[in-house]
C-alpha cells in the first residue's frame, strides 16, 4: 500500500465565496474528518494535490497530513470532487482521520492478470463487470490492488467475490458477485431472423376472390331469362 504525505492549512473562513478565493490563490478547499475525531477545514496547495493525485491513480492509499506543521494525521482521501468540465481541476478534497486499530471500508481497484484459456483458444471475450472492490480491513493491512488471474477462466464461465481473497480483509459484497467472464463475441453470435414458412391461407382467400370474380363474369355474359 502506497503512503504518502501532504501538507495542509487551518481554515476559518467557509462557503462558496471562501472556496473561489482559495482557488484564485491556487489552492484548494479540504476537510478532515474521522471517528473521534473534530471535523476540520483546510487547505491544500493545488499543485502540490495535483502532483499526489497522479501518484495515487484510483487507487486506495494512506497519507500523512501535516496541518500547520504539527504532528502528522493519518487518513485516507475519502473524496475528490472535479470540475464537470475541467476534469483535471479538483475544487473539493476529502480526507478520513484513520487509527491502526480501527478497521476501514474502502474500494480497492481490480487488475485483471493473464489471458483468458476461452479468449486465447475459444474466441470469447472478456467481460470485466466489478472493477473496484469493497473490502473492510485495518488500515495497514489495505492492498494497492487485488489482482485476480483470468488464465484457466474458460468460454461461458466467470470468477465470482467467493473465488478470491484478500488477505485480512472482510469482502463487502455477496459471494455470488460476478467480477470477470468470457462471453461469445457478438461475430459468433447468429443475428439472422427466421423467415416464417409462407402458409396456403393467402392462397386460399386469394382464390376465393377469384372464384368470386369469375363467378361475376359469368353471370354477366349469361343471358337474362326472360
């Protein structure tokens, strides 16, 4: 598990319009919050964020916030919030205050490991349903990834939350979660319709009409009795 640093500072001032001078400041707004533990305003240095954030990726990873200098809190980035339009731009940070021996709910990304027997032999697909796993665990026990080997993973099968383990780690989800599977590819899969047998009904009604219409001629032609 990836452990790292950042520096932060106390806030006092609160709101959108607090928020939008910090930005203009190149930082950005935070806060730190945890079990018994005083919710906190702060701020973090943009570029600094930024930087750390590339680092981490997606996945799970525990810092060391230093607020004002003091002695460092551990906690975990609970919350990113973006730009709808810039996404690169980050305008709201969360952190969680964590303890050694308090166990945390996070989400744990999966990374897919091998070639799947029924892609490489059987022209199937892989299909990856479940991409970041919830587990519950000590802090120092959380996993950058779970890896899960697709190898032996054959056409029409998948790997379930009941087929792997984390170690020290509680799974937050039912057994029977999908995670992975090999699917037929939609080339083999047949999208001809069936073309429906063309019954003697039309035939008959068409003939009807005709034995109609000969009928009618032939009444026609047919002198009138006098």
């Amino acid at each position: 598990m990836q452990h790292l640093s950042l520096a932060a500072s106390s806030r006092r001032e609160t709101g959108k319009g607090a928020a939008r001078s910090l930005r203009r400041a190149d930082r950005v707004p935070a806060v730190l919050y945890g079990r018994g533990v005083e919710s906190r305003s702060l701020s973090v240095e943009r570029f600094a964020l930024t930087k750390l954030l590339e680092v981490i990726g997606g996945e799970a990873a525990l810092l060391d916030v230093t607020i004002d200098g003091a002695e460092p809190v551990r906690a975990l980035v609970r919350e990113v919030q973006r730009n709808p339009v810039r996404r690169n731009d980050v305008i709201h940070l969360d952190l969680y205050a964590v303890t050694a021996d308090q166990a945390v709910t996070v989400d744990v990304p999966v990374h897919i490991i091998g070639t799947a027997e029924g892609v490489r032999n059987q022209g199937g697909v892989l299909d990856h349903h479940l991409h970041r796993i919830t587990i519950r665990v000590l802090p120092g026990d959380i996993p950058d990834h779970v890896e899960v080997d697709v190898t032996n993973l054959t056409l029409g099968h998948a790997i379930h939350i009941a087929d792997i383990s984390v170690p020290k780690a509680e799974m937050m989800h039912d057994r029977d979660v999908s995670i992975v599977s090999v699917i037929p590819s939609r080339a083999e899969i047949s999208t001809t319709p069936e073309v429906a047998a063309t019954t003697a009904e039309p035939e008959v009604i068409k003939k009807g009409k005709l034995e109609e219409g000969e009928a009618a001629e032939a009444a026609a032609e047919t002198p009138a009795k006098k």
